[in-house]
C-alpha cells in the first residue's frame, strides 16, 4: 500500500508538470532576441539583434517590428518598458548606446553614447518610472554602474559608489537582461561571473553597495550566473552554468533566503545551462535556457524539464499572468495552463 502511495504521488506530480504547454506565437524574424519587457497581458515589448524591436498590444498575437534609424547594427540585449507607448532599450558592445522612446517606437531618441572601447552593458532594471540603473562590465576592473532619475532622459555615471573592485576575469553577462533585479523600495541586486561569481546589492538606490559570494559554478569565462530573481527581499534564485556545455547541469541553480547573503543547492536541479529564470508565484518558477526550459512547483527545490527548445529569456507580466519566452530566428512563445 505504501508503494502504491508513493507510486500514484509521482505519477500525479509528472502530470502535474506536463500540464504546462509552450504555445508559439510568432517567429522567422531575422533576429536573437534577448530583451524582454512584459507590461500586462496585452503589452509586451521585445529586443534584438540587428536593431529590432518588436511590440504587441493583444497578448501575443501580432506583432509590431521596427528598426531605430542609425542603430540597425546593433544588438539590444535589454529592454525596459512602461507601456503601449515608452521604452527604453540597451545594447552590448562598443560604443554603448541608451535609445528611448515616447511615441511606441516610431521615433527614438539617444539619451547616452559611450565609445570606450572596453565598454559593455549587460542589463537594467528600474525602480520606478523615474529611477532606474544600468550596470555593465568591468573598465580598470570597476563595475560600470550608471542611474537615472529622470526616466530615462539622462544618465550619470555612479560607478565610484561601488567601492570593491572586480577581480580579474569577473565580469557580467548579457544573457537575458536578468543579472540585475531591482525592487520598488530601492533595493538592486547584480550577479558576476566568469573567474568569480560575486552578488552586488544595494537597498538604497545604487548609493551604498555590499557583496556577497555566490557558490554557483565558477572559474571559466563561460560559466557562473546568467540570470537572477527575487520573489521579495530575502527569497531569490540564481541560474546559470557553463553556455559552452548547455546540456550539463553541474551546480547550475543556488537558492538563498537571506536576500543572498548565503545560499545552498535545490534538491533537484534544472536540467541544463539556463539563461533566465522567473518567479510567477512564491512556489512556481520558470527557468529557460539553450537547451530547454524547466518548471519549479516548490519555490525552486525540484525542477522539471517541460521542453527542449532553445530560448534566452522568460519574464511573466508586471501587472497580469501572461508569461512570453523569447529565442532565436524570432522566437516568441507564451506559457499556457499554468
């Protein structure tokens, strides 16, 4: 009987798992996005490589796609939304651009311009519509860091505030927008990778810093954490790996109850290299990456592989349950029946 117990559990909690579905919603466009800002379940804005950003306003089921005039090139791997209307969008490499737009996109305007050779902003993450940081790879081994409070308008460089330099080979990545989170209350947090994996926080807004130890995997430029969550101040989630070797799972999910002042292994981890992860609720969580994406019903403890496509970002809506995953070739998928 007890056999019986344990078998009929499992067997209700695979299914249980299987219930999730990843419902395509567009793809073919010429681009790998990476940026993803769901504002509701009507709103949402994507970005890109090869200058594209792309908007819908009915939940998924078309799109708007436009090219920044001047910045075709470039690869926006992060992207802030508002609503229907005001975005903000962030490239890798050099030079280092901040776009925004007021009119949903016909027009945008440069707000920040770096041509520093070594310069590489890997995400963002805003406070409120007014307040928000950009951080970016190391330059003479100090974190860039750089705020704005006036939505967007203007930007200031605040890297001095953060005192402890980075050791050498410790860097950001540009994942999916998600090594940095931010809190209403003025609480930021940021991963590092690479030689060492660090966490940067911060509960007043950028101007006073300290720095925890991550014990995710570590060591290699390609591994260490590529995205971040935090279900509220103390509750997070790290995921990541090794992208060279994205079908291994070697220490590639940590778990912390400290607001990240420590953290410890889930029990069963995700199943590979994982570039994005999200809460949806305190117990159900999405982690998505190259080789597949897995679902959480515990808070993070256990993870399950629903799927083997390959996708870079996953973000639920800021006010609503739509939740939109974003690829390559464009990609975008909508998680169903959770």
């Amino acid at each position: 009987m007890k056999n019986i117990f344990w078998l009929l559990l499992l067997v209700s909690s695979f299914s249980y798992a299987q219930s999730y579905t990843l419902k395509p919603l567009t793809s073919g466009k010429n681009t790998s996005m990476r940026g993803l800002s769901v504002v509701s379940d009507s709103t949402a804005w994507v970005s890109g490589s090869n200058g594209q950003v792309g908007k819908t306003l009915d939940g998924g089921k078309t799109w708007e796609w436009t090219q920044p005039k001047g910045y075709e090139k470039l690869d926006f791997r992060d992207i802030e939304a508002f609503d229907r209307l005001k975005a903000i969008v962030v490239n890798a490499g050099s030079p280092a651009y901040i776009l925004s737009t007021i009119d949903g996109g016909k027009s945008w305007r440069e707000v920040y311009k770096n041509t520093d050779s070594a310069i590489f902003l890997d995400g963002m993450g805003f406070w409120d519509e007014q307040q928000g940081i950009i951080f970016g790879d190391p330059i003479n081994n100090k974190m860039q860091l750089l705020k704005t409070t006036d939505g967007g308008l203007t930007w200031q460089d605040i890297s001095k505030n953060l005192k402890k330099d980075l050791k050498v080979g410790e860097a950001g990545f540009a994942a999916s927008g998600t090594t940095i989170r931010t809190t209403k209350d003025g609480k930021v947090w940021i991963a590092s990778g690479g030689s060492t994996s660090k966490i940067y926080y911060s509960n007043n807004y950028g101007q006073k810093w300290k720095v925890y130890d991550c014990p995710i995997i570590q060591g290699e430029s390609s591994t260490g954490p590529f995205s971040i969550a935090f279900y509220d101040a103390k509750k997070g989630i790290a995921v990541g790996g090794n992208y060279l070797k994205d079908k291994e799972s070697i220490n590639n999910a940590v778990l912390t109850t400290n607001g990240g002042k420590t953290w410890s292994k889930p029990q069963k981890s995700v199943s590979g290299y994982r570039s994005a992860v999200e809460y949806i609720t305190d117990q159900l969580c999405f982690a998505t990456g190259s080789s597949g994406t897995d679902v959480s019903t515990d808070g993070g403890k256990n993870w399950t592989n629903i799927s083997t496509l390959n996708f870079n970002a996953i973000q639920k809506a800021k006010n609503g349950k739509l939740i939109l995953l974003t690829g390559n070739r464009g990609q975008i998928y909508q998680i169903t029946s959770f």
